[in-house]
C-alpha cells in the first residue's frame, strides 16, 4: 500500500502544479516483461495495476515510420476516445504529418 500511496500522493501533487501553472505532465509507462520459450511476450505496465485509474487522460503512441507517429485517444473525459491524429518529429519540433509517407518526385 506503500507504493499505491505515494502514487496517489504525486498524482496529487501534478493535478495541482498543472491546475495552477497550466500546464501538462506526460507519464510514460512503458511495459515491461519477459520473452517466454513460445515466444508470446508476458508484459505488465512498468508502473503497475494503479497507475491507470489515477490518470485524466491516456494516450497511445505508435511510430509508423522514421519520422512520423500516431497518437490516439485511449482515456479522457473531454475528448472522443478513439480519436487519433498523426504528426511528425522532425529537426524543427512536432509537426503536422501528411497522412501518407513522402515520396520522391521523379
């Protein structure tokens, strides 16, 4: 309970310094886990069972490319859970991203 409790506690802690200075904490929590002999990967998110009934919102990224991603709605009570958009990282920041891969013109 000691773990559940300072979860709670710097959970706390983040929805008042957003609420007050206006801003945004992203948490990542990767998954963790081993390879079994059937190769079937046994994961567990890395901050465990708690983490995901304490956040607002939860968001889903993919990389579909070396510059591009997918981020979609997973849990929010102000947004359409399932909506995603893409954008691109680029040495200028994120970006929009073309729905589709650039090609070269010949």
């Amino acid at each position: 309970l000691v773990g559940h409790a300072q979860m709670v506690a710097a959970v706390m802690l983040m929805q008042r310094i957003a609420t007050s200075h206006h801003v945004a904490f992203v948490v990542c929590n990767h998954t963790s886990g081993k390879r079994s002999a059937d190769s079937a990967e046994d994961s567990s998110p890395a901050l465990g069972q708690t983490w995901p009934f304490l956040n607002c919102v939860s968001l889903s990224l993919r990389r579909l490319d070396d510059t591009r991603w997918s981020v979609t709605v997973r849990k929010s009570n102000k947004s359409r859970v399932g909506a995603s958009a893409l954008f691109s990282v680029t040495e200028r920041g994120i970006e929009d991203a073309p729905s589709a891969p650039a090609t070269d013109a010949c």
